[in-house]
C-alpha cells in the first residue's frame, strides 16, 4: 500500500516534470512518455521478428499489462534478427501457437534483473513459461563483463542492455534461447514409431470386440426370426379362425 502511494506519487512528480520540461522547451528529457517494450525494441530495427512474434503470441500485451502492475519487474532476454535467422529451418514454423507462446515467454523472467543482478542469483532461474514443476529455466552464471544463459540446448550471451530502469530491463542477446522442453532429445515415447502400434493396437481390439459382438447379434437375428415365425403363425391361425367363422355363418 505504502510502496504504491510512494510509486503513484513518483509517477505523479515525474510526469508533472515531464510537462514543465514540455512547456518551458528545455532539453528533451530521456524517453519521454511511459514505458513503451516496443518503442524499446523498434529503436534499433534489429529486432524485427521478435516483435512480430511478441504481437503474434500476444506476449507483448501481456508484458505491457504486467509493466504496469508488477512489484518484481521483468527481465527481457531479446534476440536478435540474426540470432532467429541462424536458428535451423523450420524450427520456429515447426511449433504450434501454444509452444510460439512458451518459447517467447522463455524469453522472460518474473523479475528485474540487472547485469549485477546476475553474479548473485542462483540456478535454475525460473521464467515465465516455468510452471510450478521447475520446467523451462534458465542457468544464468554472470561476471562483471560477461553475461552467459544456458538453456541445456544452447547458450547465449548478453550483447547489449537496450534498457535498465525498473521495472523493465531488456538485454539483447546473440542466440534464440531454446528450450529443452521444445527442443532437447525427445524421449523415446514420443517418438512417432509408438503412434502406428497404438492404432494396430486399437484396430485389433475393435476387431476383437466386433468379433465379441458378433454372436451378440446373431441371437438377435436368430430371435427376431423366431418372432417374426411366430407371428406369422399367429396371423395364419386367426385368419383361418375369421374364415372358419364367417363360412360356418353362411
Ligand atoms: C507503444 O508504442 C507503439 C508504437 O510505437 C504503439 O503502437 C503502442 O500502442 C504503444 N503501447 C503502449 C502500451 O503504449
Ligand atoms: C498502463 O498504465 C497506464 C497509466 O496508468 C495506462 O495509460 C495504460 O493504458 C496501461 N497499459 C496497460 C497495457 O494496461
Ligand atoms: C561464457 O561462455 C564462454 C564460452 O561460450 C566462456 O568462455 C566464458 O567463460 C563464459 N563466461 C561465464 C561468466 O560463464
Ligand atoms: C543449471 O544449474 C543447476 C544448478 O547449478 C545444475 O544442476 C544444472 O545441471 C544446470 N543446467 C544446465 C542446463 O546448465
């Protein structure tokens, strides 16, 4: 409660600081206006198809909200052009919409982070595709002037820090992080090879329960003939009875 009247406060002094600058025409302040992720990110054109994947996956949105709203901050890992360019083809358009989501909120971490930050935090980091069974993290080992994130399937390195203020730091990094979860070996039972003996499986097993069925239904053949027999008998007799009648009245 205290740490939002003290932030409402802060934003309340800084945009009225903002609009003295504007007024008097003073030295144009840093950026101006609120935290924009894609003014951030556009600056430089170079990262052009993380922004395309940001408004695909709605992450971007959702980035934006959590800006606005969050105690933690957020931590946003961005590669570059390049770095999507040098993935393997069709890696990227190999995913569905759900995976596009988990690989780009891997991108993120629940928390501010700056380069300091780093040297202090323990591994695994969680991020914002880790759910509660510690899947999708990241191994971050810092130095001073170095900054390595490891995936189990590659690593990167922070290139550049495009922003730091909190409650958002963006680093620019020189490889897409992929997950091991999405990208790792696949474990030998989802292989495909399982899919087809399933379906033999199941094919067999609906043989077997037609097979099953099958004197099921003849009975049922077998009973309804004996009915329609019988009613037919019926008919007969009671026609034969009505004409026995009728004659022996004339
Ligand atoms: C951020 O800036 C872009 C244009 O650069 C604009 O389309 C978008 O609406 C802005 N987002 C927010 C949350 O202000
Ligand atoms: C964030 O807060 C600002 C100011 O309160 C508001 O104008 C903006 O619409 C909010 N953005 C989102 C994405 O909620
Ligand atoms: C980062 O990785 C490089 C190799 O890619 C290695 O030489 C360096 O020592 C690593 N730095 C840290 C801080 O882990
Ligand atoms: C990440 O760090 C943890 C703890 O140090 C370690 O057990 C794990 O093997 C590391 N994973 C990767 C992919 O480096």
């Amino acid at each position: 409660m205290a740490a939002s009247v003290l932030l409402a406060s802060f934003l309340m002094l800084t945009c009225l600081l903002l609009a003295e600058g504007k007024t008097h025409r003073v030295a144009p302040g840093p950026a101006a206006g609120p935290l924009n992720l894609t003014t951030i990110l556009e600056k430089s054109g170079q990262y052009k198809t993380l922004l395309r994947l940001l408004k695909e996956t709605q992450v971007g949105v959702q980035i934006q909200s959590q800006l606005n709203n969050s105690y933690n901050g957020l931590t946003l890992f961005a590669p570059t052009d390049n770095a999507f360019s040098s993935l393997k083809a069709g890696a990227l358009n190999g995913l569905n919409n759900q995976e596009q989501v988990s690989l780009v909120l891997y991108h993120v971490l629940p928390r501010f982070y700056s380069p300091s930050m780093f040297e202090s935090s323990s591994n695994p980091v969680n991020t914002q595709a880790s759910g509660s069974d510690g899947v999708y993290t990241l191994n971050v080992t810092g130095t001073s002037n170095q900054v390595n994130i490891s995936t189990g399937v590659d690593q990167a390195e922070i290139s550049n820090i495009l922003y730091s203020e909190f409650p958002l730091t963006v680093y620019s990094i020189d490889k897409v992080l992929l997950p091991y979860q999405l990208f790792g070996p696949k474990p030998p039972e989802a292989a495909p090879a399982p899919a087809p003996v399933a379906a033999h499986k199941k094919k067999h097993k609906k043989a077997a329960e037609d097979l099953a069925a099958a004197p099921a239904a003849d009975a049922d053949i077998k009973a309804s003939g004996t009915r329609l027999k019988k009613s037919k008998l019926m008919w007969g007799l009671a026609l034969w009875g009505f004409l026995f009648f009728v004659g022996s009245l004339m």
